[in-house]
C-alpha cells in the first residue's frame, strides 16, 4: 500500500510548478513596508515617476543594469573608456526582441518622458557632453560628486551612477573606478510584461558577447528576473550532488547492517529503510503538489530532515530485533520489537510534528519558512505510517528468512557446517553463519555481537568513556566547547541579504559584490513621501521638513524648492489660494523646476481653489559600510520618527519590504518551536514513569542548540530564514538521539550509575553511531554544491549532527555518572521470605520452523 500510494500521489510530481515570486517566499509576510509601498503607488504611480528614477522608486518593475569597471582600476570617464561605454549603451539600445509580426526594439517597451523619448540614467547625458567637451577642446567641463549639473540647467545626483570615485576640491571629480547603467522597462500588461522579460534575457547575452570583445574591462549585468533565476538555479546544480550523496547513503545504510554471518545480517533492511524514507518523502511532494503548491530550493532540506529521523527509526527497530531470543516465533519477536523501540519512535514523531506545525501556522511570517515546515510535516507523518507498515512488514520478510536459516542476500537455505567443509573457500565465506544448536547452554553467547558497531561499543568503547581518568578531560572538553559556543553566540547576525540564498558564481552574487565595492559610500535613494495637505507656504512648516531630514545627503533640488517657496512667499505676500495658483504655474513654466510637477499632486476644490494634497523628495544617506544592519537602523529611525513628528510622511525603498521585522519574522518560527517543545516536555513529564527524563531532554536540548548557534556564528552563517529551519529540526534531532539513552538510564534500577550508563550506550549506541554515519555521508557532497543556500545548509546540519553525536557518546555518558538520578535509592527490597517458585512452560506453535519447550524456574 505504500509504495502504491507513493507513486499515485508522487507520479504528480513529474510536473510540478515553481515559485517565480521571490518578494513571496523570502519578504515578510505581513510588512508594514508593503501597505506603505501601496500608499505610495496610489500617490505616485510609476508613469508619474518617470523623472525621478534615481534607484527603483517605489516598485523595481522590469530593468536591466551594468556595472562597467576596469581589471586594472582604471579611470571610467577617460576618453577610451567613455566612448566604450556609449558604444555599449548603443547597443542595448538596439536589441530587439522578435515576436510574431513585429520586433520589439528598446524604444517600444521604455519608460517615455514627456517629449515621448525614452528616459536613460543622466550618466549617460554626462558622459555624452564630457565627449563632446573633448572633441571641442572644451577644459572647462567639470563632473561633480554625488550632484553635478548637466547643459540644460537640471541637477542631478550621481551618488549610484559613479563607484570608486576619487574627487578634487570642491567634490571636483578626478576619475571613477566604475560606472553603473540602468535601463527602466515597461511591464503595464502580461505581453509587455513577457517582451520586458525576454528583452532582460537578450540584455544580459548582449553584455556578456560585448566583454568578450573588450577584455580589458569587466561588466557585471543584473536584471529584474535574475534573483529569481539565481535562487532556482540552486535546485539545477545540486542534483548530481545529490545523486551522489543517495548512493552513498545507500551504500553505507547496506554496509551499516551487515554482518560476517550471512543468515543474520541484514543489508536489505538498510536498503528498505531507506526506501521507506524516500516513500515518505515523495508522497508529502505529491499532496503539496496537488493542493497547488510550488516548488522552491529551499525543499533540498527536506530530504535530509527525513534522512536523520527516518534512518534512526528504522535502524533503533533493527537494534531492538538483535536484542531478542532466536527461539521465538516471528510474530513474538516483532511484537518485542514494537513494544520496545516504536513507543520512543511515536513520541519523537509527535515532536516533529509539534515543532513544524507551529513553524507551518499562520504565526510564521515568511512564506518559505512556513511551506518547508508545512511539506515536513506532512513528509514525517507519512514516514510514521510507512515505518509501521512498509518496514514493519520488511522485518517480518528478513525474520522469516533468518529463522529459515536462509541466506539474508541471496534466499538460500544455508547448508549445515558438515556439508560446508566440502565446498570451496570461497563458497564457505559467502555462507558462513553459526546455527543455535552449536551453541552449548553454558556459553552466555549473543550471535549478534559479531556485528562490527556492537562489538566496538560493547567491548571497547562503553569501558573508556567511563574510565575514572577519562571523565576529567572530558568535562574539560565540555568548559571548551561552552566557552566557544558563547563567544559566537555574543556576535550573532541576522543575513537578511538576499544573496545568502542564492547559487554562487551567479549574475547576482557578483553584481552584489561589485555594487558593495564600488557604490558603497552612499545609501539606496529613500523616498520620503509626505501624504497630507500642509501649508507649504509657511516658513516653520519648511524648517521642520528640513530638521527631519537632518542628517541626509539631500538631493539639492530640494533645498531648491524650498528656498525657491521662501523667495515666492516674501516677494509676493500672497494669500494661500493666489500662492497655489502661482506656485503651479511657477514649476509648469520655468525649466529648473518643470520638473517638480511629478513630485507634488495638486487638487482642485469646488470654488476652483488649487491645493497640495501630496509631495515627495529623495534622500541619500551617507554610509562608509554596506552592512544590511546600517539600513535597517535607518529604517527603524525614520520609522519613530514620522510617528513624532509633525508632518505626516512615509519613507520606502523596494529593499525595505525584505528588512521590514526582518529579525521578529526570520526567529518567530525558532522561538514558538522552542516554546512548544519545552511545553509538550512539560506536560508529558507528567505521563512518563520518572520527570528526570525530561528534565536531562530539556537541558540536552539546550545546550546542543546553544552551541549549534554559537558555532555557526564563528563559521560565518548568518541567522536566516535556511538557518532558523536548521535550529528547530535540531531541536528534534536531538531529542530523537538522546532521549532513548536517557530512558533507559533514568529508568534503570539497581546497580550503579555506570553500569547503566554503559547498558544505554549498547543498546541505543549502534542505532545513534548507525544514523550518524549515514547522516553524515548524505551531508559530505551538499558541501561541494556551488550554493550559498546549501552552504547554510550544510554547516548548519553538520554541527547540529556532530554536537549532538558529541553528547550522545561523550557528555552525558561522563556527566550522568555522577549526576542524579541516584541507583543506590532505588534498589528494591527483597523479601527472602515472600519468594515463591513457579514453574513456567512456555510452547511455540507447531508451525514454527523450530519447537521448543522451555521449564523456568522463577
């Protein structure tokens, strides 16, 4: 039934749709910086914004963008350089994108000025007076930094048209290292939008086939589409490295069950919990398939989330069937085998589900956070079932051929050892196996102990981690391993770049490189946007305009305008209505301020009085450093402040909605995570037989996820949304590894601590040592995978398996031995006088392969 269900459901699969929204997936969900983007679009609409085009404005809309430098740091506006960088934008101007009966050239799909002309960044109307400068031996020609004026009068800022600048005095411009081109598309409906698509596509192959052609210089081109691209792109170049990470998994799962002895080792029970694994998880793809969901790079965690429960699960049941008698009947032995390991396996999938169902509520404000949980879900509830069912009715099958005597690879009746000694020695190699009636009632044997994990544990291992003199270098291990963990967790980061989750070697990792190194001195353009009707006239109204922008690179039109409103008002004296009127007129008329137009709306009343009802200007902020942190400050600042001020104003830039409660969005999934789970250990401490259990999971959990946190601060992974994902399955992973050790230690009676420190690592120790390796096999070649998104992956699922492995097999077998709970208290008293001898006779059915009748004395 299960691998019925997995291809009916998986075989939908095959044509899965992917998420092109990447503002969907990544952004907060609900973002304050959204419903002010919206205040701004019905304000100013994108055809109004058409002379203020300094960075993206209030929606980044369709573009395609270069940065042009040099291999050698050479100056950008000589004369070589200039003319190579208006012979590129000719020929970006001349693409053409061929459609049925017409082709669409540059012109056709522009945003249009006022004269019906496409708008080009006003570097290139610099660097065409700066060549005809040249060309009439004009010296007076001079660019400045970040404004400079242009022939016909207008001032215009340069701040992110010009990277790596070194100026004269008087911000004088001596040379530029790099220059940055924009070309703003129109994308007003679904054919446009395509076109503008298509020609984003032929922009890139044009820049890339330009370089080639002039190799002294390097261009880096990004387009609307290529975050999209890029992001997606993880999915194409990791498939052969996950390829490569099944078939070693697949090969290590065989090697990890199997044994010298060919009747009880058990290769295809590794094989098939695997398998059951993968079941699992091409069902859950299937149902988010058909419920309309969309595939996104952040599912490549998903296999390795079922990989670490999955594999535990199955290997703890095999672990649980080497503990029982050979002489009992299948059915018997797998109801052991249930009844011991299938209790912790409930709990910990009750767990997973828990953890990520809180992470796939509504609580989660970021979209990709909540499918992942969603589709994790639903994949662990599946490999519950399947476990129950399609690996439980697996062990039967393999129990049946061990009580057969058959071999576990090949089916085949195993001949007795007489028969043996005649055959080839190759032949008595593949079947070697030791039958029960070799063994006399004496030796306290367990066929079972050849395996090469149990006997390491049982004969080695177990003996060392308790010796008296290792305790000490252990404990001193650990005072290391917090100390570490603290110091990275004191200088933990939020990576709210959004190149952390893209492909490497890819447009948008190096044109984010280049635009951080060579136009970092100035900020993204901020719009500040003032929604109400306020008297514009007034000079305290302008002083405290200009006292909120304090501290800004103003764009110098607007202490223009405002000195321009200063001189209107004192020369004419004019009553608000007269001053509107002429105000209007002013900026419609005179060429320094036509442009103005855009940036106020103007209405009109029913006694035909004009007034302002909206404006907006353009702020820069000064920043020596491009961390996303400086913004976010800035954004946060200016946030306070139109809350205390007296002007009613907004301020946005399309960066802003990824930022806005970045940090509360990206770690409100890990917190109620860790709420929940600290809450389901709470309760059931009232259900299970001893609350110690739960108070030793509580503080086991704590300290792997500290240390997880700390450590993958100091290798340089950033809190994201990969990362957050990473801590709460770690939460789980922990708790599935630690929690049967610490069972079976807290529950232990009599003896002494170490003796049941040592009887929990041979029981759960080959299971825990079993999944690890698998595990990490599975995690080796993501390493390789040329992602940042798997990179975060990898580091951060890598620590949380080796510092779990770490307190599985080092700190608690040393820390439980000296810690409570006490064995001495608990021992039972024994009343020789209440002791009563019964006599136990214990038949098998007849269609067993073997009879055995059995007399106990009790």
């Amino acid at each position: 039934a299960p691998v019925l269900i997995s291809i009916l459901l998986g075989a939908s699969f095959s044509r899965y749709q992917v998420e092109e929204n990447v503002e969907h997936l990544l952004a907060p969900t609900h973002s304050l910086a959204k419903i002010e983007r919206n205040l701004v679009d019905s304000l100013f609409p994108v055809n109004r914004s058409k002379h203020r085009l300094y960075s993206d404005l209030q929606t980044p809309g369709r573009y395609g963008r270069v940065i042009i430098t040099s291999f050698r740091k050479a100056n950008m506006l000589d004369q070589h350089h200039t003319d190579l960088i208006l012979k590129l934008h000719s020929a970006v101007t001349r693409i053409q994108v061929q459609r049925p009966g017409f082709n669409y050239t540059f012109a056709h799909i522009c945003i249009l000025n006022n004269d019906k002309t496409c708008i080009v960044d006003d570097i290139v109307h610099v660097l065409e007076e700066l060549k005809a400068a040249r060309s009439s031996n004009r010296t007076n020609f001079a660019i400045t930094y970040p404004i400079t004026h242009l022939k016909d009068g207008r001032e215009v800022y340069n701040g992110h048209q010009l990277g790596g600048v070194t100026v004269h005095s008087k911000d004088r411009v001596k040379s530029a290292e790099a220059i940055q081109l924009t070309y703003y598309l129109q994308a007003i409906n679904s054919l446009n939008d395509m076109v503008a698509e298509k020609w984003e596509s032929i922009f890139c192959d044009t820049v890339e086939l330009f370089q080639k052609s002039n190799r002294k210089v390097k261009m880096y081109p990004f387009t609307s589409s290529s975050l999209k691209e890029d992001f997606q792109k993880t999915s194409r170049v990791s498939e052969r490295y996950l390829i490569t990470s099944l078939v070693l998994v697949v090969t290590l799962a065989i090697l990890c069950c199997s044994m010298q002895d060919c009747v009880r080792s058990k290769p295809w029970l590794g094989l098939l919990g695997l398998l059951t694994v993968t079941l699992a998880t091409l069902t859950a793809a299937g149902i988010i398939n058909l419920t309309g969901g969309k595939y996104n790079s952040t599912f490549l965690g998903i296999p390795f989330v079922m990989l670490g429960h999955g594999l535990y699960g199955t290997f703890e049941m095999l672990s649980s069937w080497r503990k029982t008698r050979e002489d009992q009947h299948v059915k018997e032995r797998t109801a052991a085998v249930f009844a011991d390991s299938m209790l912790s396996f409930s709990l910990t999938t009750a767990m997973y589900l828990v953890t990520f169902g809180i992470g796939a509520s509504p609580f989660t404000n970021i979209e990709a956070a909540r499918i992942f949980c969603c589709n994790s879900c639903i994949a662990i509830f599946f490999n519950y079932l399947y476990v129950l069912s399609f690996y439980g009715s697996s062990l039967v099958f393999t129990g049946y051929i061990e009580n057969n005597y058959q071999h576990s690879i090949f089916c085949r009746k195993v001949p007795k050892p007489e028969v043996l000694q005649e055959k080839p020695a190759w032949y008595r190699f593949l079947l070697t196996a030791k039958f029960s009636e070799d063994t006399d009632d004496s030796e306290e044997t367990n066929t079972y102990e050849s395996h090469l994990l149990v006997w390491f544990l049982k004969r080695y291992y177990c003996d060392w981690i308790t010796n008296t003199y290792v305790k000490p270098f252990v404990v001193l291990f650990y005072l290391v391993y917090i100390s570490f963990a603290l110091m990275g967790y004191l200088q933990v980061s939020e990576g709210s770049e959004l190149s952390n989750i893209v492909a490497t070697a890819t447009r948008t990792i190096e044109y984010t490189t280049a635009q951080q190194k060579y136009f970092s001195n100035y900020s993204p353009v901020i719009g500040f946007y003032i929604y109400e009707s306020i008297e514009y006239w007034n000079t305290s109204v302008q002083e405290d305009v200009l006292e909120y922008t304090k501290g800004f690179v103003r764009i110098s039109w607007f202490e223009s305008y405002l000195n321009y409103l200063r001189k209107l008002n004192i020369s004419t004296g004019l009553p608000k209505k007269n001053f509107t009127d002429m105000l209007r007129n002013s900026f419609l008329k005179t060429p320094q301020f036509a442009h103005f137009s855009e940036d106020i709306i103007f209405s009109k009343k029913y006694n035909n009085e004009v007034d302002v009802v909206a404006s907006r200007m353009f702020l820069v902020a000064k920043t020596m450093e491009t961390k996303r942190e400086e913004l976010y400050d800035l954004l946060e600042t200016l946030r306070k402040l139109s809350l205390t001020s007296k002007v009613k104003f907004i301020v946005f830039n399309p960066s802003f909605v990824y930022m806005d409660r970045y940090a509360s969005s990206v770690g409100a999934p890990l917190q109620n995570s860790c709420i929940s789970a600290l809450f389901l250990l709470f309760f059931s401490a009232f259900l299970v037989a001893d609350s110690l259990i739960n108070v030793w999971l509580t503080l086991t959990v704590a300290s792997v996820e500290f240390g997880v946190i700390g450590f993958m601060t100091l290798w340089k992974v950033e809190l994201d949304c990969i990362s957050v994902l990473c801590l709460i399955y770690g939460i789980n992973y922990t708790i599935d590894n630690c929690a049967p050790l610490l069972s079976t230690f807290v529950l232990g009676k009599e003896f002494t601590r170490t003796k049941w420190v040592k009887n929990a690592l041979e029981v759960h120790g080959v299971a825990i040592l079993q999944s690890y390796l698998c595990y990490i096999v599975g995690l080796i070649p993501l390493a390789a995978v040329p992602s940042n998104l798997t990179r975060t992956l990898f580091r951060c699922l890598f620590l949380i398996a080796l510092v779990t492995f770490f307190h599985c097999f080092a700190i608690l077998p040393v820390i439980l031995t000296f810690l409570p709970p006490s064995k001495k208290k608990r021992k039972e008293k024994k009343n020789p006088e209440n002791r009563e001898e019964i006599e136990c006779v214990e038949m098998v059915d007849m269609d067993s392969t073997r009879v055995v009748d059995q007399i106990t004395t009790v």
